[in-house]
C-alpha cells in the first residue's frame, strides 16, 4: 500500500467518524457505503459468498444446515484453521509458506513416533512436535534474512524435503495409530461445550468486546480523537449475543460446539487482538505494507520477519497435532498438498491480500468455513472429489479477482 493510499485512508476513516457522530444511524451507513465505493469491501464477499453456498446446498439437501452436519463442519475445519491462521500472518508481509502442509504431517510423525514407539507422554510428545515448528521458523528465517532466498524457493524446498522427513520418520510401517487413553484424542473427538458452559463463553464474547470498545472509548477520547459510537456498539454487540446465542442453541441439539473449535476461536481472537492492538501488529501491517518505509521509521523489520516466520510453523505444527488426533493416526498420507493448498486458500478466500500489508486473523476462519463448507456439502450429493477440487480452484479464483479489484479501487481513490 503507497503512502498517498494509506495517507487517504486515515482520513476517509476520520471522515467517517465525525459522520456517524453527527448523522447517527444515517451516518454508519453512509459511511459504509463509501467504504464500499472505494474498493474497501472488508469481510463481505466472504460473508455473503457463504450465505450463498449455505442456501445453495440446504436445497439440494435439506440435511446440510442440520445441527451434526454444523458441529462436524466445525470441528473438522479447526486444524486446517489453525494452519491457514499462519498463513494470513505470512501474507500480510507479502510472502508465502507452501511447506504448511509438509511441516504440519512432520510434526504429527515425531509426535506419534515419541508418543507410540518411545512410551513419552502426549503432553512431551507434542512438545517435540512444536519443537519442529519452531526450528523449521527459525530456518527459514536465516534463510531468508541472512541469505536472502525467497520464500517461495525455500518453502517449495521445505514442501519436498520435509515430505522426505515424514516418510523418513514413519518408517517401513508407513502408519502410526496413537494410542486410544491419550487425552489429544479425547479432546479433538470427543469433547464439546454444551449447556450453560456454552451460553457462558457466549456472554464472556459479548463482554470482551464490550469492554475492548470501551478500552478504545478510554483511550481515543485521552488522545482528542473521535470516539466509537455507543449506541453502533450497543447494536453490535446485541446482535453478536442474539446471533452466538441462537447458533449455540441450534448446535447444542447435537453435541454442541467441540473443544476443538472453541480452542482455534480462541487462537483467532488473540492473533486478530496482536495485529490490531498492538506495537507488534502494526509492525507486521507496516513492513508489509512498505518494508523500506518501515525500516526508515525505526521497525526492528528483521525481528518482525523472524516473529512471523516461526509463528507460521507452529501453527503449522500445532494444527497438523490437532489433526493426528482427530484422525487417530498418523500416515504418509499425513500432510499432504490438500493440505497445503486447503490452509493457503483458505487464507486468500477469507480475505487476506496476496500484495501483503491488508488482511485479519478472521480471515482464516471465514476461509476455512467456506471450504468445509463446500467439502461436506459436495460430499452430502456424492460428488466425486476431482469436482471438489474443481470447485475451490474456481472459488480461489474468483477470491484473487475481488481482491485485485478492490485493490486497484483503492488505489485509484488514493491517487484521486
């Protein structure tokens, strides 16, 4: 994003500050359509294009919005979640990671092998596995900060390499069954929030945000600047608790929302409150935006490539634990291109700019929903999986156009 762009922005957002204080209701959607006319469309293609395929296969069949058919949806969309959540980190920065995929099936071998052939532990067992998200972090960030390899070169390498590992660590067997009383099963399978737990984590939402908008209020108004506007904010969160409250009735018919699910919501929140509320964040926002314009301000841009290199594989490593146990073993199979081009694409489908500097945590999760989605409902009319992949590639597509458009609006109301 060029100065003169950003530069306009910051005041289109003033702007529209100043007209929801004085218009009210009038104003935030004035607001909003401006934001829209400049090529600023935020989460709403996402947002509509999964009404869209919700609708779409609901009436091809009726039992795709069911309460199991959700809570599955969700469950088996936290592991590549989790993985597509370092993804949108790398992006924002404007590189790519292709060996997600392959770290993620490397991790659960090490951890399978110290779990079922060395007798450790789950707990020390994953341990090791994240171990190996952080060193093949640190790797590609000597790689790319001392030697100055691209990204795309050394991830491809690491897509092979690591690939080579997982087989390397598996061994002739090929497969690893974890074992049936490890807690990482039980918490991946078997585990969800029902009853008042549900509801309570539903009004613990509800207040955090409350409370963020009023930590914003505290401090914009210190600064002399605008603050929220409490009557939006009352709505919004009125509708988060209507909505989140409605949602966790209709799945707590079922079996409610999995532990699982709950636990990448969580990680989503701290990684979009790291990104928009903190001196790191917008670092992170920063070099991808301009990296020689960050490192002229002062940004440690160094430190910030290092940060986002091992986040990235470890969430890698993390999710690719999480989807051990949710299958119950780990083969060589494990981690394999879906995987990689699910997390990936879940991240650009989501939102998240491919020109870095311009995506959210949220991104991972809207992505991933639209892509289980498409999975379960494809799966519900018995289509083969070559039209699966067919579709996401069409749905990639169509993602990359919205995003290359919007950014060349932005950049013509910039220039403008």
């Amino acid at each position: 994003m060029s100065e003169a762009t950003r530069t306009a922005a910051v005041a289109a957002d003033l702007a529209d500050e100043r007209l929801i204080k004085n218009e009210g209701v009038g104003g935030f959607l004035s607001s909003q359509l401006n934001r829209l006319r400049s090529g600023d469309l935020g989460n709403l293609p996402v947002v509509l294009g999964l009404v869209i395929i919700c609708i779409g296969f609901y009436l091809q069949n009726a039992r795709f919005l069911s309460s199991r058919n959700l809570v599955s949806i969700t469950q088996y969309a936290a592991p590549i979640g989790i993985i597509a959540l370092g993804i949108v980190l790398i992006l924002l920065l404007g590189e790519i990671d292709l060996s997600v995929g392959s770290v993620s099936g490397m991790a659960a071998a090490v951890m399978a092998v110290l779990m079922v052939n060395n007798g450790l532990s789950t707990t020390v067992a994953m341990l090791g596995g994240a171990l190996v998200g952080l060193t093949v972090g640190l790797l590609y960030a000597a790689l790319y900060i001392w030697i100055g390899i691209p990204s795309f070169v050394f991830s491809l390498a690491g897509l092979l390499g690591f690939q080579g590992v997982l087989l390397f660590v598996l061994g002739s067997t090929g497969t690893i069954n974890l074992s049936k009383d490890s807690w990482l099963l039980e918490f991946t399978r078997f585990s969800f929030v029902t009853g008042w737990q549900s509801y309570a984590i539903v009004a613990l939402i509800v207040l955090v945000y409350l409370g963020t908008e009023w930590r914003v209020t505290v401090r914009r108004t210190a600064a002399g600047l605008t603050p929220p506007w409490w009557p939006l904010v009352i709505v919004k969160a009125a509708a988060i608790a209507v909505g989140l409250g409605l949602l966790t009735w209709y799945v707590n018919i079922d079996r409610g929302f999995s532990y699982l699910w709950w636990l990448f919501f969580g990680l989503v929140v701290v990684v979009d409150y790291a990104l928009r509320r903190t001196r790191w964040g917008r670092h992170v926002y920063a070099v991808g935006g301009n990296e020689e314009a960050a490192r002229r301000s002062g940004i440690k841009v160094n430190r910030v490539y290092v940060s986002v290199f091992v986040l990235t594989s470890l969430f890698a490593a993390f999710g690719g634990l999480l989807a051990a146990g949710l299958q119950t073993s780990v083969s060589q199979a494990t981690g394999t291109t879906d995987t990689n081009l699910t997390a990936i694409a879940a991240a650009v489908i989501g939102g998240t700019s491919l020109f870095g500097g311009r995506g959210t945590a949220w991104a991972a999760l809207m992505g991933v929903l639209v892509l289980q989605a498409i999975t379960s409902g494809l799966n519900l009319a018995g289509v083969e999986s070559e039209v699966r992949f067919m579709v996401t590639g069409a749905v990639l597509i169509i993602a990359v156009g919205i995003d290359s458009l919007s950014r060349r609006a932005r950049s013509s109301s910039g220039s403008g």
